[in-house]
C-alpha cells in the first residue's frame, strides 16, 4: 500500500525502469507555475519559478529582481506606475 502522503496528487508519479529491468512509481513534487505580472499577467522575465527549497539555495541576484516592483509587475507596468507616481506628485 502507498504511504498516505502519495495518494494525493501533490506528488507527481514517474514511472522508472530499474536496471532489473522493472518498474517502479517514484513520487517527486510538483513544480509551481511561471510567475506572472500582477497588471497584465504577462510571464515575468528574470525570475526562476522552482520548488522553494531549491529557490533558497540560489544567490540572490537570481531570487530578486533590484529594480522597484521587481518579481511583481513586468518592466512595461512598472514604468507606468512609475510615471503615474511622479505625475501624480507633480500635480
């Protein structure tokens, strides 16, 4: 019988072939989705989208993104909202 962890479909299930030439289930964690700007939902660039424990082993030039809004809007909006800011104060 499979352990509980295993019956839902958090873990992905892969089929190996083992050099007995059998085969067998191997559980392994499902990767999350691309990220994505929170204005147009476009697919951000720059930024690894992994499971959470292989994130933190990255440096961290390649967690973040150093610009403001960086790793949440994609370079078009936060140009806009930049833009919009200082307009906004200049009023």
């Amino acid at each position: 019988m499979t352990a509980p962890r295993f019956r839902s479909r958090t873990f992905r299930r892969i089929y190996t072939r083992t050099p007995g030439a059998n085969v067998v289930l191997h559980h392994k964690k499902r990767k999350p989705g691309k990220l994505k700007c929170a204005n147009c939902k476009s697919v951000l660039k720059g930024r690894k989208s992994d499971i959470p424990s292989r994130i933190n082993k990255l440096t961290r030039s390649k967690k973040t993104i150093k610009r403001m809004f960086g790793g949440y809007l994609c370079s078009k909006c936060s140009r806009r909202t930049i833009i919009n800011r200082f307009r906004s104060k200049n009023e």
